[in-house]
C-alpha cells in the first residue's frame, strides 16, 4: 500500500521564491528520503532525513521530520527555473511482498522565470 | 559511467507481443528492483532480487517475469501485453540491509498499442 503522500500535488511560483513540500507516511520509519524527478528522467536522490534528527540541510534544501505527526517537509530556497521537477518523499517499507522504498505520489513543481 | 542503465527507453508494441526490458548495474549493488509509473507519476514496486532470492509484489500479473543472470543484471519480460501495462519502468539497485538510498535508472517507456 501506498506509505507517502505528498502536499500539494502542484506548485508553481515565482523564480528566487521559496518551495515548500509536505509529506505524511503511516507506519514508524528509520529514515525519510526525498528523490527529484526531471520531466522524462529517473528519479535521484536529493537527500536522507534519519528517524532521530529533525532537520536536515544541504545546500538549497532543508528537510524536516516529525515522527510525531508522522510528516516531512522539503524547502527549496532561491528556487531556480532548473528546479522544476516534480518531488517524491519515501521511506522504507516491509510487507505484502517487495520489501523497497515506497513512495508517494509526488508534488509537480513548477518554477516561472 | 552509467550506474544504473536500462534499454530499450522506449517501446511501442502492439497488444498480445512478448517483450523485455534489460537493466544492469554498475554500483557492485546486491538488490535490484523493478519499478512501475503509471500515467499520473504514482511509483509502485514490483520485484526485489537479492542474492538470488525474488519477491514478489502480489499485485504483479504472472505475465511479468524478472530474471537474473548474475547479481548485475535485472531483466524484466512480459508476455502477453495488455493496454494497461503502458507505464514507465524503471530499474534500481542498492546494497542489502534496508534503510538505503536507491539508484535508479532513466526509465523505459513502453506503449502498448
């Protein structure tokens, strides 16, 4: 079954504003990750937020995590038009038959220049 | 230089053909993967080789067979298309222990006609 979901589905600002993405999952987690995905091409790995931290940064983005409330949130700063992708959380899941990161079904991100 | 590649990117077949998909990876992974987007982005797993060990997601036609010529190389062949298995599929792999980052390949776009 389907573990992450994203919020919003679609974003479109404003080039040098800043992105916020919401992520909520339903069972506990060792860690959270957030993969991009450019239109046409695989999805990569932007960066792993573990169960005990609660922010996480590097470079532009900043992850936060509250196993609390069970969400992640992914913020882009200085967004550029290169940004536009579209944004899966996952983490890892065990049960009903492959074991794998799950993910969600993303936010569309879109950056006008 | 290519981590994770699969061929062919793209396919257009007519319904009732056999065909496959070949994936190999580079990265000395021991877990490959196969995954299924469908039209609105939504990733979903299908197969986890490891070790020569296959799990199956329960969800997948028995028409979809992976199959593994060494710990490298995840191939994935279907029988019998249908219009329905019109989807991206991408391959990805990873080290054993769960809780990993995931590498995964640029996608292979098959049309069933």
């Amino acid at each position: 079954s389907q573990q992450g979901e994203e919020d919003p589905q679609a974003l479109s600002i404003q080039e040098g504003e800043n992105a916020t993405m919401n992520c909520s999952y339903k069972t506990s987690i060792n860690n959270l990750q957030w993969y991009r995905q450019n239109s046409g091409r695989g999805l990569v790995h932007l960066i792993l937020i573990r169960s005990n931290e609660r922010e996480k940064h590097s470079g532009r983005l900043r992850v936060t995590l509250d196993t609390s409330k069970k969400s992640s949130s992914l913020l882009i700063t200085a967004s550029r038009a290169a940004d536009t992708a579209s944004y899966f959380c996952a983490t890892w899941y065990s049960g009903g038959g492959a074991d794998g990161l799950t993910f969600g079904k993303g936010t569309h991100l879109i950056i006008q220049p | 230089d290519t981590a994770v590649s699969q061929t062919p990117k793209y396919l257009v077949t007519q319904m009732g053909n056999d065909k496959s998909i070949k994936c190999e990876q580079n990265l000395g992974h021991d877990t490959m993967y196969w995954y299924k987007q469908d039209s609105k982005k939504f990733l979903k797993i299908m197969f986890s080789y490891n070790n020569k060990e296959l799990i199956i997601n329960e969800t997948v036609p028995n028409r979809f067979s992976p199959k593994s010529p060494d710990k490298a190389h995840l191939n994935l062949h279907i029988n019998s298309l249908e219009l329905g298995d019109s989807a991206v599929y991408f391959c990805a792999s990873t080290w054993t222990g769960g809780g990993n980052t995931i590498y995964f390949g640029e996608g292979s776009w098959l049309t069933v006609v």
